[in-house]
C-alpha cells in the first residue's frame, strides 16, 4: 500500500511542479494564461483562477499524501533513538587501563641490544694497489 501511495506521490509532485511552472508570474514567466495567445477558450482571468485552484488542491493532496506515508513509515512500534541502548564495542579484546596520571612509570624489559642492520666491516688494506 505504501508503495502504491509513493508512486501516487509522484506523479502528484510532477503535476504540482507542472501547473506552478504554468502559471503566470507578474514577470512573465512561462505562463500562458495571456488574453491574446489564447484565442477564445478562456479569458486572463478564468486561467488564472483554475490554475490558482488546481494548484491549491494538489498541494492540499500532496500534503495530504505525505503525512499518511510518514504515518506508515513509522511502522507498528514508534521508539526514540534515545531510548534504545547503544550498540556493543566492535572488539571483544579489553584494552589494559591507563596508569594514573600521577604514578611513576613502570620500568621497560631490559632487551639486548643488537643493532638493526650492522655496517659491513672496512678493511684495514686497500684493496687497490697504490703503485
């Protein structure tokens, strides 16, 4: 059913923007409500009218419209986002806590100090001779 009354959504926005667009502005517009290029099917004043009205009752059912699809949109259990509890961490793994501020640091593991990448040996002698 909500699927049906988007759809009608729709199709009512399309119409509503179609028969603004219509209507004649004080500017001109892209209206064509005007006396002369109308020929004799209707006067200035009798578009505006119907397009006044029609504009009127389809934003009245838009409007309409779009309360009853936020009204089904809310479904059968209405919940604040404040009321529900926050989801778990991600990790299961606890963190080990912080030192106090005010506590002495613990001492590091005494390691062996070997170096990263040992320089190659230079040897005492050229190994070019010199003469």
């Amino acid at each position: 059913m909500a699927t049906i009354l988007l759809i009608i959504e729709l199709f009512v926005t399309l119409a509503l923007i179609g028969i603004v667009l219509i209507q004649r502005s004080e500017g001109g517009g892209l209206g064509i409500g005007g006396g002369q290029g109308m020929g004799s099917f209707m006067g200035g004043r009798g578009t505006a009218n119907l397009l006044t009205r029609t504009t009127a009752i389809l934003a009245a059912v838009f409007m309409g419209l779009a309360l009853v699809l936020a009204i089904l949109g809310r479904g059968g259990n209405p919940t604040s986002i404040l009321n529900v509890p926050p989801p778990p961490p991600a990790h299961t793994a606890t963190a080990p806590a912080a030192p106090h501020p005010g506590a002495p640091l613990a001492p590091l593991p005494a390691a062996p100090l070997t170096p990263i990448n040992p320089l190659p040996a230079v040897p005492t002698t050229p190994s070019v001779p010199t003469k």
